[in-house]
C-alpha cells in the first residue's frame, strides 16, 4: 500500500504565533481553526490540546485522531498554515462526525473546496 504524503507539523513558536496573529478562524462545537496562507507553497498541521480536554493520553489520542482526519483530507493541498483546536465536544464524537466537522471548517476558510 502506498504512503499518504506526509503533511508537516507547525514547530516554531514564532510560527504559531504568526498564524494566530495574521490568520482567519472559524468556530465548530468540535474545534476552532486557524488558518494563513503561505507564500511559498508548503503545508503546515497543528493540533493543539490543552488539559481542560483531559489527561495527556486522551490528549494524545485526540491528537492522533485529527492529525490522521487532517492528512487525509489535506493530501493534495498546499500553501497553507493551520492550527486545530478540539473543544470538549471532540471527544464524543465518531471519526465520520469529526470528518465532516474538520471538512467543513476547512471548506469555510477556503482550503478545501466544495463538493
């Protein structure tokens, strides 16, 4: 089976920093997020889960969830930054709502198109 391209992860604190700073958000009672354009082409994938959420390994399982939903909805997009925020409401749901929900928050700000 071939390998999905691998999307890569926001690091830098001044990059997190920029992209919440210059980029546009959009609300969901699953997540919140932000996105900035980039210039040069590339993709970029944060999640970011603090502890109201829960302890750190339903964190990480959350965060393994949205990072395998968001590389495969964003495999053959590009040029853009963008930062997950799971509310609450993340936890309850199945991966097919947290698709749709993560489908829908991208086609709002224009990553992905509409179907």
């Amino acid at each position: 089976m071939p390998r999905r391209p691998r999307v890569e992860r926001l690091r830098k604190r001044a990059d997190f920093e920029r992209v919440y700073r210059e980029g546009r958000r959009v609300r969901h009672p699953i997540a919140t997020i932000i996105a900035r354009r980039r210039p040069d082409g590339a993709l970029r994938f944060a999640v970011v889960a603090g502890r109201r959420l829960g302890g750190a390994v339903v964190r990480n399982r959350l965060r393994r969830r949205i990072r395998e939903t968001g590389r495969t909805l964003l495999a053959e997009k590009a040029g853009w930054d963008l930062i997950v925020l799971p509310t609450p409401g993340a936890l309850r749901t199945s991966p097919a709502e947290l698709r749709a929900a993560l489908s829908g928050l991208l086609t709002q700000l224009g990553v992905l198109t509409a179907e």
